[in-house]
C-alpha cells in the first residue's frame, strides 16, 4: 500500500511538472529546439526581441541568447500599431546606444548589424516570428536598412532563442514519467514470476 501510494505522489509530482512545457508549446511563437541547435553565439550581428511579456537587458544580444523587450501589447510587427512603434522606439533609444558601445569599432563608417525580431500575432494565435534588419553605427543610431527595408517573415538567419527552464523541467518530468511507468511494469511482471 506505501509503494503504491508513493508511486502515486511521484507520478502526481511528475505531471505537475508537465504543466509548463504544455504552457510553452501552446503559447505564441514558442521557441525552436532545432534552431537553437545552429544559433550564433557570438556578437555581432545582434539580434533583439522587442515583444515579449518580460524583459532581459542582461543577455549578449547573440542569436542564442536575443535581448528581449517588454511590450507584449505589440501583436502588428509589420503596420501601423502604436504598441510596435513604441517598442522600436525602446530599441533605439535604450537598446542601440547599449550594443554600439560592445563594439570595438575600427573605423568611420562602419556599420554592424542588428535583427529586431518580432512575434507577430494580428493573424494568429499561434504566432508567426517577423524581423527587420536594422544597421548599427558608431553613435549608437540603429536605422531600417536601406538596402533591406521590408518587414520579412520567420527568423532571420543565426537565430535560436535559447530554450527556457520551463520546457526544460517539462522535458524531464516527461522522461521520470515514462521511466516510472516502465519500472512499475517491471516491477509488477517480477512480482508475478515470482
């Protein structure tokens, strides 16, 4: 009866910490394992979020770890909406001066740079990620590209948002799950054998 019971609690536990990686899957835009697998790790280009319901300054700006922005109210990454101008404006204002001095510039002129990633929401749900190229100058000034002004779908190249500790704690919990499951088949067969 104690085995069973305990058995019970830690499949309960378990599933429990199930829970978040069904909230990550489900939510909008949710993060690409596979494209984590070939992100750039190193700076520059930068690449930064401007969407998300938290924000993260603290992260190196690199395709596996993007700098996020705190306005989750922008869901028209590509129009007119007043949220998405705002967290541009966030992004020029706070987040370009910031990168423009982590670079050791070697000369007038020169240009790096920056992805401004965006979790589009207008038509779905789900999500679909859109970025804009941006190019990063010396005096912290960070302009659409001339050369690639358009407001592209998917993920520019390099990208993959590191995977966060829910999806993580919700990978391991499945495999205790299933790894439980199969000790109590054994258990059960021995004890019948026996």
């Amino acid at each position: 009866m104690r085995l069973t019971f305990r058995t019970a609690a830690i499949a309960l536990i378990l599933l429990l910490l199930l829970a978040p990686l069904t909230t990550q899957a489900s939510g909008p835009c949710p993060d690409d394992p596979e494209l984590s697998k070939d992100c750039y790790p190193d700076t520059p280009p930068f690449y930064v979020v401007i969407n998300r319901s938290f924000e993260d300054l603290d992260r190196t700006g690199s395709g596996c770890q993007p700098i996020i922005l705190n306005h989750p109210d922008c869901e028209d990454c590509c129009g007119e909406d007043a949220e998405c101008f705002a967290a541009e404006a966030d992004l020029e204002t706070r987040v370009c001066p910031m990168l423009a001095a982590e670079v050791a510039w070697e000369g007038p002129g020169q240009t790096e740079i920056v992805y401004q990633m965006c979790c589009d929401c207008l038509t779905s749900a789900e999500g679909v990620w859109k970025y804009r190229v941006r190019l990063l100058y010396e005096n912290g000034t960070c302009p659409i590209d001339p050369d690639n002004p358009g407001c592209y779908e998917g993920l520019p190249p390099g990208t993959g948002i590191e995977l966060p500790a829910p999806l993580i704690i919700g990978g391991l919990a499945a495999i205790g799950v299933v790894l439980l499951g199969g000790g109590l088949l054994v258990r059960r067969r021995t004890m019948r054998a026996a």
